[in-house]
C-alpha cells in the first residue's frame, strides 16, 4: 500500500524481495519509508522484519500466504487508507493466526484461516468424577488429505466449550497410530474444571479437542461424554458403567 502525504511517500504493510530493488531505490529517492513490511534484506522501521514470508508458489504465481507465514497479524490495522478487503475480495481484517486479536496481514493477502474438522473418540465415554485413573483418552481421526503423523502433538488441547471461564488442559502424551493419534490428557485436571462448574450430576457434557499440524493447518473436533460422581447405570440417559 502506498500513502503520500507531502513530499514523504510511506509504504505500509509490503513485501519486498531482492527482484523489487528498483521499487526500493525509488521509494527512497523520494524521502519513502517502510513500516510494517517484510523486506527480504532488512530494512529500519517500525514493526518491519526480515523473513521469508512463505507464499503457496512463489514461482508459480501464487501469493497467496501459508498458515506458518511470519506475515500473518503483523501488519498495523491504523493504516490510513487502509482497504476494507485484500485483493481477491476477503475480507480485511481478521484474525488471522486465531489468537483472539484480529490484525491485518502483511502485503495484499489476508490470510483466511482453514479449520478442518477432526473425528475424535473420547474414552471413557462415562466419567467418574470419583476415579482415580490417570488419564483421558481421546482418539482423533483426521480427513483423508491430512496425514495423522504432521500433528504437532504438543499443539492439543482439551476444553469444555460450554464453560468459558474454564481453562484447556493440555496433553501429557500422545503418538500415531495406523489411522488415528492417540492423545492422553490428565484426567484431574478435567475432573477439576468439571467440578468448578457445579453441574447437576448426572449429565451429559461435550468437549472440544484443538490442535495444530506442523504445517500450521488448525483442527478441532467435538465428542460428548456421560459424568456421574459414581458407578450408576441409567439406562434412561444411556449412561454406562465407568470401567475405564
């Protein structure tokens, strides 16, 4: 974006590799200044950096931004002039790196952020607020196009969407298997958040698995669980005894 303002022409939000030498040489003939850019060589201004911004197919044309990209949410959105949409249309601004700040983008891509959809399993499928058993289970199963060996193990996390005020609980462990991860989360820890939520026992509850591919590539999967606060069977609710 450029934005001349007397004799100054600020450029905003770029990114410069070496092939765009001359468009340098001609900002800065004219007194030009870059901020919130990335300029392959680097260059002095606010919120610049020096990073390869990591475009889907540079070489083939395709400037659109992958989801590891540096420039993601580090643009500045009080840019005079700024666009209300990127240059195929999205929208301007969103969040981007799903942080809970929505910042635009570096350059003429707004990173429109893709979720895939997991399939998950979580056992026990009854919890027993009064176990003494160590862990949760969850089994996740990603969509054919995604291989199950990139998920960053250490990225999941296990919350109760229904519970804002209650905190994730991360994983303890967690490995591929043929077809699906198995994660272990420690199961105290859900009992806690469950407990500090003063439910009417029994009852059903969902919760939500989030995580992350060594790509960048964000996933999240939904599963529903039984919690009693001892061995019951209520054929009613379709609860079964805890023997996990």
């Amino acid at each position: 974006m450029t934005l001349n303002v007397g004799p100054t022409l600020f450029l905003l939000s770029f990114i410069v590799g070496p092939e765009e030498s001359l468009l340098r040489v001609w900002a800065f003939m004219i007194a030009g200044r870059y901020t919130y850019s990335d300029i392959s060589d680097g260059e002095p201004g606010e919120g610049n950096i020096s990073a390869n911004p990591m475009f889907v197919d540079a070489n083939g044309g395709d400037y659109h931004l992958q989801p590891s990209s540096p420039c993601i949410d580090a643009g500045a959105n009080d840019v005079p002039a700024l666009p209300e949409t990127d240059f195929e249309g999205d929208s301007r601004i969103i969040d981007g790196d799903n942080d809970g700040t929505a910042t635009v983008e570096m350059g003429a891509d707004e990173y429109v952020s893709l979720i895939v959809r997991a399939d998950i399993r979580i056992q026990p499928m009854v919890l027993n607020l009064e176990s003494k058993r160590k862990a949760i289970i969850c089994l996740i199963r990603l969509p054919e196009e995604c291989d199950i060996r990139n998920i960053a193990s250490d990225s999941l996390e296990l919350s109760i969407p229904s519970c804002s005020g209650s905190e994730a609980i991360n994983v303890s462990r967690g490995f591929p298997l043929r077809r699906r991860f198995l994660a272990f989360f420690p199961r105290q820890d859900l009992i806690d958040e469950i407990e500090n939520m003063d439910l009417e026992l029994p009852t059903k509850l969902d919760l939500k698995l989030n995580g992350e591919l060594n790509d960048g590539t964000l996933f999240e999967g939904l599963d529903t669980i039984g919690v009693i606060e001892r061995r019951w069977w209520i054929k009613e609710n379709n609860y079964c005894p805890d023997e996990n």
